[in-house]
C-alpha cells in the first residue's frame, strides 16, 4: 500500500506541485474578500432623509452579516471631504457638491431621488423678476460647507447674484422658516428630497411664496447641467387644503451614493442590489422604475455599478446568496489555471507514472545484460552469485500489483540467463 503511494506520489507529485504553482500565482489576481465593517457618511439630523436612507442600506447589509459604522458629519460638502480621506467608505452626497469641492478618488454608484430646491420669498410689490429683487437683501442658504448653500449660491449666480450681492444669512431648518414668516431674512432656501416641518409651516405662511420656475427651467438646465425640473403637483401636498394651488416647477439635483474609487467590488455590487429595491418605488418627485441611475453622474460610474445598469444582476447574485455568490465570484479565476495545467498534465501523468515504475525494472533488465556479456562460457561461481543477487533485488522491488506480471517475467529471464550459461 505504501509502495503505491510512494509511486502516486513521484509520477503525480509533479502535477501537484505545478498546479499549486499556478494556483498561487492565480491568487494573486483574485478580488479582495469584502470587509466586515463598511462605514457610511451620515447627518447629525436623525430625521434627514440621508440619515433615513443610510438606516435602509444598513439594514440590508446587517442582514448580510456586515457591520455598519456611521461617521456624523455637517451635510453633502463635508461627506465629499470624509470620502476622498478615507474615513468612510459610502455617502450621499447632493448633485453639484462633489465638482465644487473636489471629486478625485471618487465614484459614483448612481443617483437615488431627486432633492428639490424649495426656494420661498416674501411677497414682493411691484414687477420684475423676485430673484433679482433679492439684491441686498438677507437670504438664508445654510451653513458653510452646506449642500443647500452650494446649490443657493449656484441659483443666484445663474441670475447674477455672487455671494457679495446679497447678505448670506447661515440659518437652516425650522429657524430659517421661523426667519422668514418673521420678515428677518426676505428668502430662504431648502433643498430636500420631501416636505419637512420647516417646508410645511412656509407653504402654510401668508406672504410667503414658493418660487416657481416653470418659465424659466429649461434654462436653469442649461445653465446648471446637474439640475432637473421637478414638479410639484396641484394639491401634491395636501388634497384636504388644496396646497399648492396649482403645479408648481422646482430645481432639483439628484442625491447620488459615491464611494472611493478603491471600494471592494462585492460591496459594490451587493450595494447595487439595495439601490435597486430601495429606491425603485415612486415618490413625490420621480415615476417608479426611475432611480437609481446611472445617467448625468458628475463623477464616473463605479466599474460594477456600470456593468449592473448595462446588464442587470450577475447571475451569481441572480440565484444565489451574497456570500456564497461572493466567494464563486472571487475564486473563479483559479479555474483557468486548473484547467490550462491539468488537462496537458493530466494526458501525460500516466506516461510519467508507467516510465517510473518501468525505470526500476528495467535498470535490472541492463544488468543482467552486463552480467550475461561480462561472463565467460559456463556459470562460474561469480556469474551465479551476481545472477542470484539480482533475482533478489528483482524479488524485493516494491511496485504496483499491477507490476507483478513484469517482475516475474524479469525474474523468469534470469532464471533464462542462469540456465544457459550452465549448459555452455
């Protein structure tokens, strides 16, 4: 039995070993298994619709086994920031932010609902354009650093407003609507994915309007690539008070997920499948089926995220579950060097193995001839002790079963040799 092992193993070894070769080599080239934390950029608001939607993606990946750290930050400017330094992994970041505070090292996993601009001023007297009457005048944009500011400025800019032509008030949230049904501030911006309390108290507040930019959308378009219109509906917010009066057209970036351009692939992937079933519903602001998308990314698409609007699901992902299809996913490259190794060493293992045993053999096979032609006529005491040593060494060869018809024709040709040096 050993023997036979011993023998497997000199004829297969080779096989063995080359193929652990380029198994090693393969691995190399193997993508990374996926971490076990994946940290997310997330506001210091718990009732934000980021912060709401990060608490959806972290139930689907807890459910998968992955721990979710969450980073507090100060809104879109500030996760574009904490991105490009690495201290998380994913954020959701307002269209318009990431160009103007720096996207290297960043990709997009596609856009996820639309964040309108609810842009209300106090009731003006007189003509002209209520944009441009806000020239001097207090106007609340939000913090520094802020997406709402980013995207304010922006709208301001387009009508010839620079932040020097308007008194930028920091106030946001409730406190700026409280700012501005008081007449402290002549305007104030919002830019949210729904209506908030703030929202809904100013739609409610006499003398304060709305702004619509229905005339004018087409333009702030051109302007401003990274802005859609959105319309807000007649009575879309309240059927019972009629509120709007009629359809009213917002300005609306497009809230993406981005990433580092060194996200794992698996969680990229595995990411793709929770846009897809969290942000496919219709809302207020987008028809179902519209987000996510992979259409007007500011930064480029993620490799994966490409390849899953182009052609949907792996089918791996399709029909099996996340880790399992991870690891197929991961170790299938190790399949072309099993295959491109072994079917040529599988073909001449054999070879090899019958050579090996047949080597042993044989090398008694030319010693017999020596001793045959070395001899004089007859069977001296020498040639019969060689002779005898040999039938010995040919009896304790330890080979196959399979050999043992060979080694009694070996052993039978000495017994030959003996006999006819005798009659010489």
């Amino acid at each position: 039995m050993w023997e036979s092992v011993k023998a497997f193993l000199r004829s297969w070894g080779l096989v063995i070993v080359i193929t652990l070769a380029g198994l090693a080599v393969a691995w190399r080239f193997v993508s990374p298994a996926p971490p076990s934390t994946v940290r997310f950029a997330v506001s210091a608001n718990p009732q934000s619709v980021y912060t709401e939607t990060v608490d959806a993606y972290a139930r689907r990946l807890e459910a998968e086994k992955f721990k979710v750290e969450r980073v507090a930050t100060q809104g879109s400017a500030d996760n574009v920031r904490l991105l490009r330094e690495g201290k998380v992994d994913l954020a959701l970041v307002q269209g318009g932010v990431a160009p103007a505070v720096g996207a290297d090292r960043l990709v997009s996993l596609g856009q996820v609902f639309f964040e309108p601009a609810w842009f209300f001023i106090r009731a003006q007297q007189g003509g002209g354009s209520p944009v441009q009457a806000l020239r001097g005048q207090r106007v609340a944009i939000g913090p520094e650093g802020s997406g709402t500011r980013i995207l304010a400025l922006a709208l301001l800019a387009a009508n010839g407003l620079g932040a020097d032509a308007i008194q930028a008030d920091p106030l946001a949230g409730n406190e700026a609507a409280e700012a501005l049904a008081s007449g402290q501030v002549q305007a104030a911006v919002f830019v949210s994915a729904r209506p908030n309390d703030a929202i809904n108290r100013l739609m409610r507040t006499p003398g304060v309007t709305l702004l619509n930019f229905a005339s004018r959308a087409d333009a702030y378009a051109a302007n401003l690539p990274y802005l859609n219109p959105a319309r807000l509906p007649n009575a879309g917010l309240s059927l019972q008070e009629d509120l709007p009066r009629g359809d009213i057209v917002m300005m609306a970036p497009a809230a993406s997920l981005l990433a580092r351009d060194d996200l794992n692939p698996q969680v990229a992937a595995l990411m793709m499948t929770v846009l897809k079933d969290i942000h496919k519903a219709r809302t207020l602001f987008s028809a179902e089926g519209r987000f996510p998308a992979g259409l007007n990314h500011e930064v480029p698409l993620q490799e994966d995220a490409q390849r899953y609007y182009e052609r949907g699901p792996s089918f791996l992902q399709s029909y099996l579950p996340f880790w399992l299809a991870v690891t197929v996913d991961r170790l299938w490259v190790l399949i072309i060097p099993l295959v491109t190794l072994l079917l040529p060493l599988l073909r001449i293992a054999p070879s090899i193995y019958s050579w090996q045993m047949d080597r042993q053999i044989w090398a008694i096979y030319e010693k017999v001839r020596k001793v045959e032609e070395g001899s004089d006529k007859g069977l001296s005491m020498q040639t019969a002790a060689k002779l005898e040593a040999l039938d010995k060494e040919a009896e304790k060869l330890k080979l196959p079963d399979s050999y043992a018809e060979k080694i009694y024709e070996l052993r039978r040709h000495i017994a030959f040799v003996r006999e006819k040096k005798a009659e010489a």
